[in-house]
C-alpha cells in the first residue's frame, strides 16, 4: 500500500508541478500575455511623393494586362513604389521617413487603387518604426480613407485609419503630392 501511495504522489509531482510552473501559459503555442494597461493613440500628418516620371522615378510599373493601356483608368497595371514622405508638401522639407510597397489598379469604372504600403519611419521618436495600410484608395476623390492594419517597433500591434487629400497631381505625368493624417491605436 505505501507503494501505490508513493507511486501516486510521485506521479502528481511529475504532471502537476510542470503545469503549474507554465503559469499562464495555456498550450506549447500559446501564452496569455498580461494586458499592458490602456492603448495608445497617436496621430500623424506628413505628406507623400509619387513620382512617375523624370529621371528618378520613385513609382515604376512592375507589371501591366494585355489591355491596361488602352483602359482610363489603366486597370491591371501594378506599381512599385519607394516614396519620400515629408513634413511639408514642400518636396524639400524635412524627409520623415518612406512609403515603401506597391499599389494596382483594381477599378475599371473609376481610378480606384488597391495599396499595399509600408510607411517607414527614418525621424523622431518612430525612427525604425512602420505602419502598414492596405485597401481601395479612390484616388479621385477629395477625401479618401483606407485602413491601418499592423504596425512594428513602436507600432507594434497597430491599428487605425489613415485620411488622404491629394494636394497637388499632374495629370500629364501622374505625379502627385497627398497628404495623410493617420490616427493609430497601438
């Protein structure tokens, strides 16, 4: 009898003592971690430089339909983009940091694109730090809001909206100034 008693205690020590020293943890692959206390919310204003053309283009056609030129709002076709993004819509102002992904053209009724950006801070208290913004940009309205989905650094776990207003566009080139005010909860 005081086999089976030590056998059984022995057997407790071995499967309870482990699960107890996982504390929170629930499965191999995941752990509950401790909330943090409230959110925070940062807004953010810069502007955006799409160059199409000249001799340094920072957005440049990656692929394109079989039918993308002939359609008005070039359907089909795809950039790639490493945009500056600055304080001002002034191109000299203070360089904060880029935009760096692609947008496509994704609407044939309307100049309406599907982005997939990475704004990349080089300046300030985000320096090293992104917000990542994905959806339809219906490029010819005034005002137009797409969702921030991820962020990392100081942006980690990051949410929100991003406003934009284009500023300045040249229809000839397709080079335009926009500026975006961004509200991120992280």
């Amino acid at each position: 009898m005081a086999k089976a008693e030590v056998s059984r205690l022995l057997f407790l020590l071995v499967t309870i003592i482990p699960l107890a020293a996982q504390g929170s943890r629930l499965y191999s692959w995941a752990n509950q971690l401790e909330e943090s206390g409230k959110d925070k919310v940062t807004n953010l204003q810069f502007y955006f430089h799409d160059t199409l053309s000249g001799k340094n283009p920072t957005a440049v056609k990656v692929a394109q339909a079989a039918d993308s030129e002939k359609s008005p709002t070039l359907f089909g076709s795809v950039f790639m983009v490493d945009d500056a993004l600055t304080e001002t819509a002034d191109p000299k102002s203070k360089l904060v940091g880029r935009a760096q992904g692609l947008y496509g053209s994704s609407c044939k009724e309307e100049l309406g694109l599907l982005m997939a950006m990475s704004f990349c801070f080089e300046d300030g208290p985000y320096k090293d730090s992104t917000i990542s913004m994905i959806g339809k940009n219906s490029a010819m309205n005034p005002v137009r809001e797409m969702p921030i989905v991820g962020g990392t650094g100081m942006f980690r776990m990051a949410r929100g909206y991003a406003i934009a207003q284009t500023h300045w566009f040249d229809p000839k080139t397709g080079d335009a100034i926009v500026g975006y005010n961004v509200t991120v909860v992280h």
